[in-house]
C-alpha cells in the first residue's frame, strides 16, 4: 500500500497514513507545519527530526554555503538559552543531538528517552524557530567552518566525491559543495545568513518527523506549543509540495584530476543515474547489488578478490528531485590505476550488453530487500524515512509495498535499465599524479 500525503489536507486534522509494523499518523498544523509520528511500542526511546526544506542547491553562487553555515549557528543560542544551555539541556537526560546539511534539506535530531520527548522538542523548536544569529556567533562560527573545509579537503575520499560531482553538474548548485568553499565563506555576512534563515525556515517547508515510543496527539500538542509564536505569524499557508525538478540539471562526462601527494590513488567513475521518482528506481537498487554492493559483487569479485588490484571498491547511486548519479568508487595503488580503472570500464561496458543474469537478479533482489528491513529496525531510521516521504516524495510506501516493488523487478526490467551503465563514464581522480596524460586511462 503506498498513501500520497496531500499537500492540501487541512490545518488542523490528522490523518492515519500505515498501520503496518507501526502507526503512521500526520497532522497538518496552522501555517503547513506537518507533524508526522510513527508508533513503536516495544522501545523505550523516541527520535525527533525537524527537517526543513532547504539546502545547498537553493543558494545563488554568492550564498554558496549559507544552508550549513546556519545549521551550525543555530547551535549557538537563542533568546531562551544559550548555547551551553542547548547541549546541556540533552547531556542532563544522557541524549544525543546532531544536525546535518543536504543538497535539498536540513535536519536537526536529537535521540531521549521517551520520557524526556518534551524537553527535546523544545529545545529544537527553540533553535529552528528563535536563533539570534549574533554577529559575534558568525564571525566565531566562519572560522570553525572553515576548519571543517581544510579537514574535509584532507580527505582524499570527500575530496574526489565532490570533484565528481562538480564535473558532473558544474557550476549549477547541485554541482557545489554543501559547505561552500572558502572564498563564499569568507563573504558571507550575518545579514545575508539572517535574511536567508527568515525567508527559507518557514512552517510550510518544515516537517516535524518522530518516531519511537511515543503518543501521536501528544507529539502534536508539544510541537504546536513549541512554534506557536511561528505558526500563528503564518497563516493559512499550506504545506510545500515536494520540489520539483528542474530542466537546467545536465549531467555532464567529463575528467578531473586533483593532485595529491597521497599512498592511494582514488578515482570515481560516474554516469547519469535516476531521479528520486523515478518508477525504474527499484531495479537500479537491484542493479546496485549486482555490480558493486556488497562482497559478492561483480566489481568486489574482479578488482579485489581475483585480482588484488584495489582494497575498497564498491558501487552507489544518489537521487535528486530532478538529477541522479551512478558511481563506482576505488582506492588503489597509483601504479594500479589504469589496470583498475580497464576493468570498471569492462565491467560496465558488459553489464550495459547484457544485464544481470537470473542468479545475480535473485541475489540482488535479496540484497537490497534485506538491506531495506535491517535499516529500519531503529527509531531513527523510522523518523528519518517518514520525514523524507513527506517532504520529498509526496507519498509513503508500507514495508510490505516497497518489497513487492523490489520482487517485481524482472530480468527485462534489469536488462533495460542497465543499458544506462553503456557510454564513457565521467572520471574524478584524487592523487600522486602531475596530469591525467600520465596515467594510462
């Protein structure tokens, strides 16, 4: 059973969405605040994620970094506490609170025990709603981001993902990074920020996701006290629909070389995957497993376990609204690049002529379906995969309907999406290499 949530339910009801393996309930509150809980009885401890609909693909080049930028400053504190009052308010209760920054969203989540839910919904509706953004906070926080940059370009492995997908999108948002670079940094000024947090952080964008132990009506109770002064402010406003794609998004094949003085070569093949809603989405998953998702894969068995050419490979996709990307990622001995990167190439070429055979069709179905029923056995998990399908896919999948999906991909479906593997594939490559004319590509 999948149920579309409708952008026009009306504020003030609540609707139950699944019953199976748990009770999914939403409630649209005044303003298009979407409070969305899923019951799990047989734990003692609730998630909260306040996810709001802003990320690193909806900044212009001069706000290049802006969506993290804020995630980290509203830590920083707010007319109600201060920021040792925020993480002291979660370490009194043994909870754990974190943030991160997408490319199409912000998340802001804390983990308690169910008893404690209150006081964890307060404290990140305090942030996500009244943070002061001081000047003192910014200029303090550039200098913690900019650290975080310089220890991320250490990092061979971020390094030549965020190449690749640079050459992928260029320079369209979904191309740059999501901190920003230190040029866009630097620029950023509190103003900027605090226009930019006014304007995106809106009851309409926001979903308030929570999963665990917890009490539908009284979650909604929490979270309207906690944005009141926000939601009456807004209106009658409805939620925001899921975003919609956009026809500048161009994949682009082409190489890049960052030059590194490293022990390891790292290199990235990408070609064009699937956007998120994509109906051929489940056999690409299936595809996924085939090629480079887990050790008895095709690439794990070639490039490592026959040849010994590389001690990690492995194969993944990322998913946008409008865009995908497929990789293959290996880290190797620079000598051994061009013998690894041949066999990518061979593997992918083969794969695009003739697909998966039934065996591996069986195997990878298996993989990914058990993949699936294993991530989600946590409230976490559970908070994370509602809010995602309220704030980005419009509908909601049960269990019982994603793996029916997964079970009806047949070989002819497989057969035809892995013709997308066919073609040159774009190549990132982070190492001890002066040009890319030195390696034998």
């Amino acid at each position: 059973m999948t149920v579309p949530l409708d952008p026009d339910q009306a504020p003030g009801t609540t609707r139950t969405l699944l019953t199976e393996g748990g009770l999914v309930r939403r409630t649209v509150l005044e303003g298009g605040l979407r409070v969305v809980t899923e019951a799990m009885p047989g734990v003692r401890t609730a998630t909260i994620g306040i996810w709001v609909g802003v990320g690193s693909r909806d900044e212009t080049p001069t706000l290049s970094g802006a969506s993290h930028f804020l995630e980290h400053l509203l830590f920083k504190g707010t007319r109600k506490r201060t920021a040792l009052e925020i993480s002291a308010a979660l370490d009194a209760v043994g909870g754990e609170m974190n943030a991160f920054t997408g490319k199409e969203y912000t998340c802001y989540h804390a983990r308690v025990l169910d008893d404690d839910l209150p006081l964890a919904v307060d404290v990140l509706a305090d942030m996500v709603t009244d943070s002061l953004i001081t000047a003192e906070d910014v200029e303090a926080e550039r200098d913690v981001i900019l650290e975080e940059i310089a220890m991320n370009e250490d990092d061979p492995d971020d390094v030549v993902h965020n190449l690749a997908t640079s050459l992928a999108w260029g320079t369209t948002p979904l191309g740059r990074p999501v901190a920003g670079d230190p040029h866009t940094i630097r620029g950023l000024s509190r103003a900027q920020i605090l226009r930019y947090y006014r304007r995106r952080y809106v009851p309409s964008a926001t979903v308030v996701s929570v999963a665990g132990n917890v009490d539908h009506d009284r979650v909604v109770a929490q979270v309207a006290e906690a944005f009141a002064a926000v939601l009456s402010a807004a209106g009658d406003a409805r939620p925001a629909p899921p975003r919609a794609g956009s026809s500048r998004v161009r994949f682009r094949r082409a190489r890049g070389l960052v030059s590194r003085p490293t022990e390891q070569a790292n290199v990235l093949a990408a070609l064009p995957g699937l956007s998120r809603g994509d109906d051929r989405r489940h056999a690409l998953g299936v595809l996924n497993a085939v090629l480079g998702g887990g050790m008895s894969s095709r690439l794990f068995q070639e490039i490592r376990e026959k040849r010994g050419l590389a001690y990690s490979v492995y194969s993944f996709g990322a998913n946008y609204a409008d865009a995908g990307m497929l990789g293959v990622y290996a880290g190797c001995a620079p000598g051994k690049l061009g013998d690894v990167l041949k066999v990518v190439r061979d593997e992918l070429a083969t794969f695009a002529e003739r697909g998966p055979s039934e065996e591996e069709l069986e195997r990878g179905k298996g993989q990914l379906k058990g993949s699936v029923v294993l991530g989600l056995e946590d409230p976490a998990s559970r908070m994370s995969r509602i809010a995602k399908a309220d704030l980005l896919n419009g509908e909601l999948a049960s269990l019982d309907d994603l793996l029916a999906r997964i079970d009806d991909v047949t070989l002819d479906d497989a057969r035809d999406v892995a013709r997308m593997f066919a073609g040159r594939p774009s190549l990132a490559v982070v190492g001890p290499f002066e040009s890319l004319d030195a390696v034998d590509l």
